[in-house]
C-alpha cells in the first residue's frame, strides 16, 4: 500500500491511536486546528505547525520571498485565530540549497517579521539545514486561550447557524491568475488575496468572547472539505445554501471573464484563511451585528447544522444539488 492510497486524513488516521495510551483527559490531541495542552490555572497553551514546500505550496517564481515570509506566518496564525486564541511566540525552520540567494531570506525574513510584529509574536527558535534542491519552510506557533473559551470543532449544536468571516474562492480564483498568467487589475487584486493571506487572529479573539459561538476552525482546504471536520468532530449533518456563499467583486468578474464555475473555487478552492463557525440560531442576529460594529465587515451565514453522522447537503436557491468531481449537478 502506498502513501497515496490512504491519503492525507488516512495517514493521520493511522498515526494518531498510536499515541491515546500516552494522552491525559486534559489534552487535545491531533483532530483540530491546534493542540490544546493545560498551561497554568486560567489558560491553555495551543500549538500548531505547518509546512510550505517549494513546487508543492509555492512556485519560487510565482509569488515574492516578501510575500513568503508573510504567508507562512499566516497560514499558522490562521489556526491560532481558529482555536478563539492569542499567538505567544514563533520558530521557524529552513530547508535550503546552498545557492539561495542571501537576498531572498532577507526579504523572506523582511515579510515574516512585519506580520510578527502586528500580532506581537517574536521568533524564539528553529532550525536551519541544507536541502538538495526546493526551499522547504515550516513555522510552529504557540499561543494561550482562557480555558473557558477555546473553540473546538466539535462544539457544533443541532440548529446552529453556519458562518464565515470572509468571501470565499478569491484565494483559489488568485492562484487561477497566477497559474494562467492573468494580469488584469482584478486579477492582481485575487492574486494578492492568494499571497497575502490575512489570519483571522483579532476576529477569532471577538468571536471566542462571544456566548453563542460553537465549534470553530479556519478554511484551509476549502469550505466543502473543512465543514466536514467539523461535523464529523461534533457528530452532525449541514445544509449549505451554495446562494447565500459570500462573493466578492473581484471574484465574480474574474469568473465571468474567464468563464468558470463561480461555485467551484468557493466551495473547493481553499486557501482563504478565514474563519468558519457555527453559532447558536438564536443569538446569530445580535453576534452578526456587533461583528459588523466591531469590523466593518459582515459575519456571512450560509448554512445550518442539524442532527447527523457527518454528511453535508448543498442547496442552489432551496433546490438540492449534488457535489461531484465536476462541480454541482442537479438529482
Ligand atoms: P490544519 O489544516 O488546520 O493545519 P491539518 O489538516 O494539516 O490541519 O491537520 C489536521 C490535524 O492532523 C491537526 O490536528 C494536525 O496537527 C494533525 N496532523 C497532521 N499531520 C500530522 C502528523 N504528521 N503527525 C501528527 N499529527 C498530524
Ligand atoms: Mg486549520
């Protein structure tokens, strides 16, 4: 059997019983955005790593090493945003064949810095070795959540309202430009949404304050595949009304343009880093009106969650639609 046979969740699958005998009840192991481990009497220490590899994550020549350091920053602080946490501290390891340019860690660096110092989050520590060929980086970040307020992604309940902080698909539409070669100004404007992700950290804050909010994570994978850790983690099924999914302009000129789905990159796309809630039926309202006051941005509800073992259905405009390789079909 090969690697590719189990797939990505199916080797972590495998993986994470081999540890249960050493875990203790006060800890949160591998299944959601960040560990969660006890760390004094009011808070716990969350941890999360992630990696970018060259020809996998990024095109060396596609994206600038400024906005590198910047992404691999982000693409973690987004999972400290996921779990209602603050970021503590970062390390940061290097893989790099030896003809990399000194320039290019120094912007590399130049990126990662900026977005450390917005959310106040010094380097502590690494590693640096040689690699034959691609750049490889990987950041682990720390951070602390008042215990009461962690939000895990099976905190789902029955009736909850499904929401997310942001447009969707405009990070997939991005890499679609860069891939393609599209240089139109709405093209650059989707391309820095894919670059230049933005972490959530000061929405998730909010949000983990509020009663009401459930079960969190961010949209890494894509809306499609991220609900459903959610709902299997809290034991649950999901509409989603594919019309409610929030588009940005940007987003639905690039895809009339260019003449694509616009439900393919919004629902599969991934990449946009933004957070995807549930929130209790009843207090959706008043939260989505504070968030509004508080960021000038909408809290977009596009599904509910009800009884189940897992499964998400989508709608178009109430009608049931099936979700294949190809896009969405009617039965
Ligand atoms: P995210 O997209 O939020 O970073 P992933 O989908 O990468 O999360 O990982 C899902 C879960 O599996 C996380 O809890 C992560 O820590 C865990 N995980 C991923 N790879 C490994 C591994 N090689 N060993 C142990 N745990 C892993
Ligand atoms: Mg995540």
């Amino acid at each position: 059997m090969k690697i590719s046979d189990l797939g990505e969740f199916g080797l972590i699958e495998r993986i994470a019983p081999l540890f249960n005998n050493l875990m203790t009840l006060d800890i949160k192991g591998i299944g959601d955005d960040c560990a969660v481990l006890p760390m004094d009497d009011k808070y716990n220490l969350v941890v999360t790593t992630d990696m970018l590899i060259e020809g996998v994550h990024f095109l060396k020549d596609k994206i600038t090493p400024n906005e590198l350091g910047h992404k691999v920053l982000a693409v973690n602080l987004s999972d400290i945003a996921a779990m209602g946490a603050t970021p503590i501290a970062s390390f940061l390891s290097f893989a790099l064949p030896d003809n990399t340019d000194v320039q290019y860690i120094d912007d590399f660096m130049s990126g990662y810095h900026s977005l450390s110092q917005k959310y106040n989050t010094p380097l502590l520590g690494g590693d640096t070795v040689k690699s034959d060929k691609n750049l490889v980086f990987n950041v682990t970040l720390i951070g602390k959540v008042e215990k009461e307020k962690v939000r895990l992604r099976n905190m789902a309940q029955n009736g909850d309202i499904i929401a997310v902080t942001d447009y969707l698909g405009d990070s997939a539409a991005g890499l679609n430009a860069i891939l393609n070669d599209i240089n139109t100004p709405t093209a650059e404007n989707l391309k820095k949404k894919h670059t230049m992700p933005h972490p959530h950290i000061n929405e998730g804050l909010w949000l983990s304050n509020q009663l009401g909010v459930n079960a969190m994570m961010d949209v890494s994978d894509g809306l499609a595949s991220d609900i459903k850790h959610i709902l299997r983690a809290s034991k649950k099924n999901a509409s989603i009304e594919l019309t409610q999914i929030p588009l940005s302009n940007d987003y639905l000129k690039y895809i009339e343009e260019n003449n694509l789905n616009k439900y393919e990159f919004s629902t599969s796309g991934g990449e946009d880093y933004c957070l995807l809630l549930t929130i209790s039926k009843d207090r959706f309202e008043e939260i989505s009106k504070r968030y509004h006051n508080k960021f000038n941005k909408e809290l977009f509800n596009i599904g509910e969650v009800c009884d189940g073992k897992g499964e998400i259905s989508f709608f178009n405009n109430g009608q049931k639609v099936e979700k294949s390789k190809d896009g969405f079909t009617h039965f």
